[in-house]
C-alpha cells in the first residue's frame, strides 16, 4: 500500500535514513526496525494498522534502524548492536506526527468518499 511506505519514508527521517550499523542507505524497503529489547515489544512497526501515531512514536523509541542483512545477522547473533548506535530522534517527533496524521487524514477521507460512493451505488 502506498500509504504504508508514505509512513515508513517519514519515520526513516527520525533514523537518519540509514542502517545504524553498516549505513546502507539505498533502498528504503531494505532498511528495518529492530526492538532492541524484545520483551517490551508492544507491536511490529511493520505490521501496523491504524494505530494511534502515538503509539507509533513510542514503539520506534524502543527501535534501531538497520538493512535487511544486519537485521538477519542481529538474529543470527553474528553481529551486535554498537552502544552508540543511532537512535530514535525524539527532536524529529513532533513533525514526523504532523506528517503522519496528515497521511492518515487523507488516507481516512478516501476510504469515506469510497463508502459513500458505494451506498450511493447501491440504492
């Protein structure tokens, strides 16, 4: 889904846009979030629906960027996350909300006009 990806290229933003490990930068379907801490996982950023962009922001807090390679070698236990990996921007939050919520206004107001269309449709 398009807006999907709208979502994740503004939250990349909050992650320099990079892996926080090897720095690949070249493929934004290739960057991922890894729960630094698996045990406070509330939800996969991947797999969000509409969730509340508060609770989005929260999530990411507990979250690294990496590529889709060094995300497989963290699970792997071949490579370890660095101390000083690059995190979450809390600085970026309040934009990266706005712009968010903005997706989702727009994204919410197609889906009324295509059910209006429908029950228009219908009778």
């Amino acid at each position: 889904m398009g807006w999907r990806r709208d979502i994740k290229n503004v939250i990349l933003k909050a992650f320099d846009g990079k892996c926080g490990i090897c720095g690949y930068n070249k493929c934004d379907e290739a960057l991922e979030f890894h729960h630094i801490d698996p045990t406070k996982k509330d939800f996969s950023i991947s797999c969000f629906k509409f969730e509340e962009v508060n609770n989005i922001i929260r999530e990411l807090k507990k979250c690294v960027c990496v590529c889709g390679n060094c995300h497989r070698e963290i699970h792997n236990e071949i490579t370890t996350i660095p101390k000083d990996i690059y995190r979450y921007n809390t600085g970026k939050s309040k934009n990266i909300i706005m712009k968010c919520k903005e997706i989702y206004d727009t994204v919410l107001l197609k889906r009324k006009q295509k059910k209006k269309r429908k029950l228009r449709y219908r009778n």
